[in-house]
C-alpha cells in the first residue's frame, strides 16, 4: 500500500460509454499525474495537476479529460474512447514543493475498450 | 533525444550473482533520482531514491549518482528469482517534472 488508491481496478468499456478513473491519495501530497502505459511501452505522463491547477496536459487527445476537485481526489473522465486506448492508467502523487520530492503510484486501472 | 535512457534487457543473471542495471539521463539541471521496480501488470513501486553524487545503499540494493556523467546505477546484490522484474529509471528535473526510462527487463534464474 502506498497511499495511493485507484477504483475501479478494472474497466471494460464500448467506444460509445463514458465512465470516470478515479484517483485518492492519503498522503497529503499536492501534486497529482496521469499516466499511460501501454502494453511493452513506456510510461507516458498524460496530466499533472499542482495545488488543484493543471500544470501539464501532454497533447492527451479531448476524449480524456481530468478534473481535480482538490489536491487529494483526482479523476479521469473518458468519453468516445477508441481501441488503442485500452492500457494501464496509473495515477500517482508527489509533495509538489518543487523538492527532493518522490512519487507514488497507485495500484492502477485496467482498461480495455472494445 | 530520450530524457532518460535504460537498456531494455533483457538482462539476465543466476541466482546470487549481482545483477547492474544502467541510466544516462539528458538534463543536466535533474535534482532527484529513482528506481523503481514493476511486476508484470502491477504499477511501479519505489525501491530507491538518490539525490547526490556517490552511493547509497538499502539492504541487497545500491544505488549509485555520477551527475557529472549524467548516470544512474543499481546493483541488486544476492540476486533472488523475486527480484525478476521490469526496473524503471526515473529522473527529477524541473518542479513536477518526472521522466521515465522504458526499463530494464531482469530475469533472475535459480
């Protein structure tokens, strides 16, 4: 457990569905990430939210789009998803004071989009 | 250019022997440093962090920080069948800047 919780764990959605990853971290971190990892691929940094602002969209396409109501809760939300979406969502958290900071990972979500 | 760059493996080693994994990162500014272990469909865990030059070590596991040759290592002493894994380098540069490498597959064979 790393303070880090990600629901669902596993997710099987059309390409016409929308549904939402959610992201809660007990750590008291305040920078929040979204990453992609795709199978054999390295992890790809989608978002970074810092005290609630995004600070970092990585030319992820409008079909995902993050919301981060506060610095503990960070969600997800996937809309007209394709195929090639389907991989492991990782969120992860970090102190966000520009520091020695480290990042946690979350246990991860599961998609497949058929 | 990658920000951070790691041998894909895979890498393979016995049982007992000690297995060294790479890094050579770009951003001369980068302040912290990590590696991080990944099991088949399960998400990176922190296995060290490393923030000046020299070596720190955490029970079977260095890790070593060369910042004038822009390089990261870990050595995994004592090798066990547990430690085969995917190990992520990971580099700090800017505030709230990670970069990962693609990882070093290690296969530790009894």
């Amino acid at each position: 457990e790393t303070g880090v919780t990600q629901t669902p764990r596993h997710l099987v959605m059309g390409m016409t569905n929308k549904k939402s990853l959610k992201c809660e971290q007990h750590l008291g971190h305040n920078a929040m990430y979204w990453y992609k990892q795709s199978a054999k691929k390295p992890l790809e940094l989608m978002f970074v939210y810092n005290f609630k602002e995004q600070t970092e969209n990585n030319s992820v396409p409008s079909r995902f789009s993050p919301e981060c109501p506060n610095s503990s809760h960070l969600f997800l939300h996937l809309h007209t998803l394709q195929p090639e979406d389907s991989a492991l969502y990782l969120c992860a958290s970090s102190q966000g004071d520009g520091g020695q900071e480290t990042q946690y990972f979350g246990p991860g979500t599961r998609l497949l989009v058929l | 250019q990658k920000e951070v760059e790691q041998n894909s493996g895979p890498l393979s080693v016995p049982e007992g022997a000690i297995a060294s994994l790479n890094c050579t990162y770009s951003d001369r500014v980068s302040q912290s440093f990590f590696w991080y272990r990944q099991y088949s469909g399960k998400s990176p865990e922190l296995i060290m962090s490393i923030y000046s030059n020299g070596d720190k070590e955490d029970g079977r596991f260095t890790a070593q920080l060369n910042k004038a040759s822009q390089y990261v290592s870990l050595l995994i002493r004592d090798s066990q069948p547990s430690d085969s894994a995917t190990y992520l380098c990971a580099v700090k540069s800017n505030f709230n800047k990670f970069y990962f490498g693609s990882g070093t597959k290690l296969n530790v064979k009894p």
